[in-house]
C-alpha cells in the first residue's frame, strides 16, 4: 500500500493504463477484461486489475492535470514496478485537420510547466512517448476506422485558459491538441526507465469550438482502450 494507492504489493500489472476518470476505469475494466478485481479505491480514483488475452493489466484513473497523474505514476512505478503506462484520455484539437473522434497518439508533450519541471532547471526537456509503443499504437490505429494523428501535443496546466496567445503560438508550432496530463507521465517514464504513451481521443476542438456528445464520448473511449491494449502487447 502507498498513501494515494491502498492496492497489495504484487495487485498490479506491469502495463498500466491511466485514464484521467476513475469511472472510465471502472467501465474499462468491466467491458475490456477478464476478472477485474478493485484493487484501489482511495479517494475515489478506481483501480483495477484484470487480463487482456492473457497478459494481466491494471487500469487505474489518473485524475486531472500533471500533479495528480503525478502521484499515480510516482507510485504505480516506485512502489508497485509498473513497467509500461498507457494515458488514455481526451484532449482538445488545435489543428484543422484534426476532427472530433480522430485519435492522437502524442509523440511528444510540450509543457510550460509540469511537477518535474524544477529539476531541470534552464533546460527545457523534451518529453517523448516510447518508440515501440508509439509504432505499434500506429498500427494498431491504422486497422480502424478512424482518423488518426501523430505528433505533438500540448500538455498544459489549465483547462479554462486565460492565454489565449500560448494557444495561438502552440498552433503555429503544429500542436495538434492540448490535454492536461501527458508531458509528466513522458518525463517519469524517462526518469525511471519505463514506457509510455498517450493516446487521446479528440473531444473539443478550440479552433470550430465543437464539442462531442457524451454517447459517443464512450464509444471513442473503447477505440483508445483497444488500440493502448493492442500496442503494449505487440
Ligand atoms: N484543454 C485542456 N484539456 C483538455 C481539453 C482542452 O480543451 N479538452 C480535453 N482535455
């Protein structure tokens, strides 16, 4: 047990996949693996273990924003030996080929600022996703019917946004999106070694200002939970 997670050493799987709702997690678990088991429920955010064709895989909610993630993250992989961690979770759409539904799979996060960013000092570090997950993601994406975006996101620490001149520039610069939660799991995975990747399914678009109902905000969460399956285990 650890202060945020009340799971047994030994509860959860190497490959973790963090949505940032506790209850995504839950209908995650219940609808893409075999025998969930609860194995967190403190404060809330639900964690649970189960297998997926036979590898064992914990989902477990991140909650919102870099310093919440960050607690999971610090202890999925310090106390618990997590070894592979899978965001998936929603983010906005910045560029105008990237519609409602379409699939991100962020291959770098650009922060202003995340839980980590004290200890880099001057330097501005460049989160990165895993390469064979990122490869595989790709190819796990391509089999679908949906559209799909590789690059870079944004990784910001407000959802209400009073600088709407960041967002420009982050438009400039080919952003393809903004969410709340990928550039700390990036820069943890580096830290300690592991793999990570976000996969994000477009829910809002800042530029047309849509936004998609919430029946098919589940039905884009499966595609994500199939395609962060699909590549931890190619
Ligand atoms: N901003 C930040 N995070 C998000 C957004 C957004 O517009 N949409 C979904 N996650």
């Amino acid at each position: 047990m650890t202060i945020h997670i009340g799971a047994q050493q030994g509860d959860i799987a190497e490959t973790v996949l963090m949505p940032g709702d506790p209850y995504r997690a839950k209908w995650a678990a219940e609808n893409f693996l075999q025998n969930a088991q609860l194995v967190n429920e403190v404060r809330g955010m639900l964690g649970y273990t189960g297998s997926w064709n036979g590898h064992r895989v914990t989902i477990q909610g991140s909650g919102m924003g870099m310093p919440s993630l960050s607690i999971y993250a610090n202890e999925l992989i310090r106390d618990f030996g997590a070894k592979t961690l899978i965001r998936i979770g929603s983010c906005g759409g910045m560029q105008p080929q990237v519609k409602l539904r379409d699939v991100i799979l962020a291959m770098t996060a650009t922060t202003l600022s995340s839980p980590s960013h004290s200890i880099f000092k001057e330097v501005n570090f460049a989160p990165a996703a895993d390469w064979s997950l990122l490869q595989a993601a790709v190819q796990a994406a391509q089999s679908r019917e949906i559209g799909i975006h590789v690059g870079c996101i944004y990784s910001s620490d407000t959802f209400y946004d009073e600088r709407p001149d960041l967002n420009e520039q982050m438009v400039r610069h080919g952003i393809l999106g903004v969410e709340m939660e990928a550039a700390e799991l990036y820069t943890l995975a580096a830290r300690y070694q592991c793999r990570a990747l976000a996969v994000l399914t477009v829910s809002d678009h800042l530029g047309t200002g849509e936004a998609l109902p919430s029946d098919q905000r589940e039905r884009s969460f499966g595609d994500m939970v199939e395609i962060a399956l699909e590549a931890a285990f190619a």
